[in-house]
C-alpha cells in the first residue's frame, strides 16, 4: 500500500517537471525573440541615426563649401573693385590733365587772338584834388558813351522795335560760396511822345528828387556833365554817379544819358552801414516820329559794396527784401534775385510811361537846338 503512494507522488513529481522545462523553454524562446528583435530594431535605429548623421554631414559640407565660395566671391569681388578703382582713378588723372592742357591750350588760343571784352567788374575811383575829379568824371563819361553807341549803332530801318526786358546775372565764387559780379539788364519800349520831351523827363529825374531817389547832392562838371549823390528811399543804399546827356551825331535824331556810378569817393567816405550800388548804364531816346519815341535802357550794375567789401549772395537778397530760407539754394535765390529785378525795372519803365503821357496833350518839340539838357535848366 505504501509503494503505490510512493509510486504515485512519484508520477506527480515528474508531470510537475516536465511542465516547469515546458514553460523554461518558452520563456527562452521568447528571450530569444525579444533580443532578436530588439536587435533588429536597434540596427534599424542605427541605421536610421547613420542616415540622419550622414544627411547632417553633408549639409554641413556644403554650408562650408558655400561659405568658401561666397568668402572667394567677395574675395574676388574685392580684387575687382580696387582693380576699378584704380583703372577710374587712373582714367580721373588723364582727365584732368588734358583739361589742363586743354584750358592751357583756349588761354593760349584767346592770347593770339583778338576778341570782345566781356564786361568790366572794374571799381570806380574818383580822387579829392579838382582837376583830378573834372578829368575822371569827363573821361568816364565819353566812355560809357561811347559804349552805347557801339551797342546801338544807329539804323533807322534795322533796329527791332518791340518791347522786351531781358536780366541776366553774372555769377562769380566768394569765401560764401557763389556771389553776384553783375547785373546785365536791357529794356526797349516805346512811348508815344518827342523823344526830346522824353529824354528831357528822364534827366529830370536823375538831377531832381524822385518817390525812389532823393538827391542829396549835385555839381556840375560842364554843360552837358554833372555829378550827383542819391539815397534810395527803399533799398536804404546809396548811388553816387556822373550823369552826362548827348545829342546823336549829325543825321541822328537820338539824345543818350548815360550814367557811371562810382563806388570810392575820396570826398565821400564809407559811413557805418552805408552801402552803395553802382555800375554804368544808358538811355538811348529814339526818333520815329514827331510823337513816337524808342526808348533802348542798357544797364551793367555790379554787386553793392560797403565798407568791407562786395556784398554776398545772401546779403544783396537781404538789401533788396528778397526772402531768404535756410533751405534755398543759391541757383533759386538767382532766380529769385533776377525776378526781383525784372519786376523793379518793368515798374520803373510803366512809372516813367505815366509821366510822359502829358506830352500827348502838348505839342511837340522837334527840330528845336535849345539848351534843354543843361543841370540848372
């Protein structure tokens, strides 16, 4: 009885065996299973990796290949633009020597040849002593005189006769920068009176006080010569000059008026503050008919002066009331400037037309050799 239980704990030990190395073997089968395919997916994370690192790799290459080549890029770059540089400077240098030769060459040209004087930015002097003062203003006269014949030589059939104003600026460079040599003006017009009535008008207004000028001084040279000291009323400037009048030559039924303003006076001392214009100017007072007069008014004003010297730009825009911005430029305060005197000349000649329209009422003179242009007449 004992030996059959012992034979069947003995059965039971064995199945209990044989199922524990069942469930041994499974486990390591799944071990093996596990690692294989943790084997598998780690070489495919490996390989996923290798390929992203390769990827990295090469990107990085080629940002250094770009950064290489954009480095010799501007390298190159760099190289050409000195090279430029110096093929521009080179060529700058050639410039500029064949317009030396070239100015060199026009100086040289101008020296052999005769021409045209341009105008004349010469101060005018007038000494202390009298004879010296008598033959300056005599001599200053005829020249200016002079010059207007020249400019309008008379041709009674091939003169233009229509009306025109016409300013021209004459720019030169200062310490300021660009400044005003000159004033060049020509007016023509017509006023239907006696040229010698009209003529007579204008010297009135030069040898009396006027609304714009006021004479403070006046002597007489000789009879058909005087000099004159004005204040302009407006501008505050003051003009001293050597008026003359002029009957035409034999077969010219013309009078002329010049004037030459003077700017040193040996006499007549700078005071402080004063400036003075000056410059040459003349009236030439045409015969048409006995009751149509051509008026032809050159003038060649140069920069006001005072006590140091030539004006500015911005101070003769000052002196004239022109308006000045800090943002202007000089070519616009010319413009300005040139306006400013168009429009001072056009008034002057419509005030002047005024005051010879009472000769339409009058009879004319014409023909007559009186002394009509004498100073105390």
């Amino acid at each position: 009885m004992v030996e059959r239980q012992d034979i069947g704990k003995t059965k039971g030990k064995g199945k209990v065996k044989a199922k524990s190395l069942s469930t041994s073997a499974i486990r390591k089968r799944l071990s093996r299973d596990t690692e294989k395919q943790l084997i598998q997916t780690t070489k495919e994370l490996v390989s996923v990796l290798q390929f992203k690192l390769e990827t990295y790799q090469a990107r990085d290459q080629m940002r250094k290949k770009s950064k290489k080549l954009h480095e010799l890029a501007r390298q190159v770059a760099e190289e050409e633009m000195h090279a430029l540089c110096d093929e521009q400077e080179k060529l700058k240098m050639d410039v500029e020597r064949r317009e030396l030769l070239k100015s060199w060459l026009v100086s040289w040209a101008h020296a052999q040849s005769p021409h045209e004087s341009g105008p004349n930015y010469m101060e005018v002097t007038l000494l202390r002593d009298d004879d010296g003062r008598r033959r300056g203003c005599v001599h200053m006269t005829h020249r200016t005189h002079m010059m207007s014949q020249q400019a309008y030589p008379s041709k009674p059939f091939g003169n233009k006769v229509e009306d025109k104003t016409e300013v021209k600026m004459h720019l030169g460079q200062d310490d300021h920068g660009t400044c005003i040599k000159a004033y060049e003006c020509h007016l023509q017009y017509t006023i239907f009176a006696n040229y010698e009535n009209v003529a007579k008008t204008w010297r009135m207004d030069l040898t009396d006080s006027t609304p714009i000028l006021r004479l403070t001084f006046m002597e007489e040279i000789d009879e058909h010569i005087a000099y004159i000291f004005h204040e302009h009323t407006h501008l505050k400037q003051s003009r001293i000059g050597v008026i003359g009048v002029f009957r035409g030559y034999d077969g010219q039924d013309r009078i002329t008026i010049t004037q030459t303003g003077i700017v040193v006076d040996e006499r007549c001392p700078f005071v402080q503050g004063e400036t003075r214009s000056n410059g040459i100017q003349w009236v030439l007072f045409e015969h048409v008919t006995d009751l149509i007069t051509i008026v032809r008014w050159s003038l060649l004003i140069y920069c006001p002066v005072n006590a140091n010297g030539s004006l500015s730009l911005h101070e003769v825009a000052h002196s004239v009331h022109s308006p000045v911005s800090p943002f202007d430029s000089d070519e616009v305060i010319v413009e300005r400037l040139c306006l400013v005197a168009e429009r001072a000349l056009n008034s002057i000649r419509d005030q002047f037309r005024k005051r010879c329209d009472r000769f339409k009422l009058e009879s004319f003179t014409m023909g007559t050799r009186d002394p009509l242009f004498n100073v105390d007449d």
